[in-house]
C-alpha cells in the first residue's frame, strides 16, 4: 500500500495579491477551503501546509490544520514542498497549491491512480479547453501530450497551432496540481533552471528538457486560482453557487 502525502505550499508575499491565502471565502480562510477539501477526499496519510510565514502558520493553527515552517528562501513551491517532503515516509507526493480552494476528491483520485503503473514518476492535471480567448491568454499554459497520455510540450501559445483552420482541433490546459514518486521530486529540485523553462516561466519543461515524462491526467476540473482581488470575488460567487 502506497502512503501518500499531501503538501500545499503557501506563501504569504504573493506579488499580486499578498495574504491571499488567508483572506476570506465564505467566511473562512481561502487555505482552510483547500484544506478541508483535500481532508474530506480520505486519499491522504496526511495533509501538511508548508510556508514559511507565520501569519500562515498562526490561522493554520487555528482550524487544525498541521503546518511545517520552511525555508524563507525557496524560488518555487515545488522548492518549498520538496523540503518537507524529504521529512517524511511518504511513497507519494501531492502537491496542491494553497489558492486552489474548490479542489475536489475525484481528479486528485485519478492522478493519484497513474502511480498503479511503476513506470509513472510525475503526474498532473489537464482539462479541455474550447472558448479562443482561453486558447489564446498566455497566462492560460497549454500542451499536447502523446500517445500514452505523457507531455509533449506545454507553452504559453496556443498549441497546437491550426494552420489549415481544421474543425476539429483539441485544446488542452494544464491545472497546477502534481504528484511525484519521492524520490524524483527530490532529483527534480535539484536540477539546475533550464533554457526552456526561463523562456516560457514554466517549471514544468525543467522536467521534460531533462528526461522526465509526465503523465497527464484528463479530468472536468478546471480549478479556480486565486491570484488577484476580481479573482476571490468571482470564487465567492461560485462558493454561493455551490452553497445553494
């Protein structure tokens, strides 16, 4: 039986958007949504919030929620997991970021599921995406995967690139949410910044430049970051949409 470990890194100087994870939704605070959702799945040995903030870790404290104080100077919440990871017995590691607060049990139950295959090292999260602004928003990361589901290539364009104006062309954006065996995600933080990933800012193409496949998993869920004010707002009317 593989033990499985949840971490959700959170960091409290969000440039855009600083302490946005302990502002409120609903009444509560947008991290003990993520929290509570990932506890309710039943899938995990454990749920830990990796920060390096205090304020974090006091409102943490508050609702239960075990938090382990890290390092205030990790370049990336993949650092930051992989520090708290290496504490621990896990087989498994989720990675769920801490402004995800409508994440739900069944897609972090299929991605989970990828590890019944030995050969799956890292796996993450795609939905399909049809609207053009969507396809064409580079903050929205797109890929195309292979044959057996592994990323191809992610970016910030829109890929594939439609040059005969087919019909019927399938657009893919990944969801931030990972999971690693522990042991590569403790090689993967290792590796040294790549020329593709410091093109595109995405962390992800360190991985493939360097050899790694990642299993993408295809799921509904389209997940509701919250990286700006308009952005809690609008999860406030989606969590009275829930709620009703």
């Amino acid at each position: 039986m593989k033990k499985v470990v949840a971490i959700i890194p959170a960091r409290y100087a969000s440039s855009r958007f600083p302490g946005k994870l302990i502002k409120k939704l609903s009444g509560e605070p947008v991290i003990k949504h993520v929290y509570e959702n990932i506890k309710k799945t039943g899938l995990f040995s454990e749920i830990i919030i990796a920060t390096d903030d205090k304020r974090i870790a006091e409102v943490a404290d508050k609702f239960g929620g075990k938090c382990v104080m890290t390092s205030a100077h990790h370049k990336s919440g993949t650092d930051r997991v992989a520090e708290v990871a290496e504490k621990t017995d896990a087989d498994i590691i989720l990675n769920v970021q801490g402004d995800e607060p409508f994440i739900t049990g069944k897609p972090l139950e299929k991605l989970i599921s990828e590890f019944d295959d030995p050969q799956v090292e890292i796996a993450s999260l795609m939905h399909k995406i049809t609207e053009e602004n969507e396809i064409k928003n580079s903050n929205n990361v797109k890929l195309v995967v292979d044959k057996n589901s592994d990323a191809l290539y992610f970016s910030r364009s829109m890929i594939p690139f439609n040059r005969d104006n087919k019909k019927e062309v399938t657009y893919l954006k990944h969801t931030g949410v990972y999971a690693y065996r522990k042991e590569t995600l403790l090689r993967l933080v290792k590796l040294p910044v790549s020329d593709l990933e410091d093109t595109e800012k995405l962390e992800q193409l360190r991985f493939l430049e360097n050899g790694f496949k990642i299993r993408m998993v295809l799921t509904e869920y389209s997940g509701i970051g919250i990286d700006t004010p308009e952005d809690l707002e609008k999860a406030e009317i989606t969590a009275r949409s829930l709620n009703a």
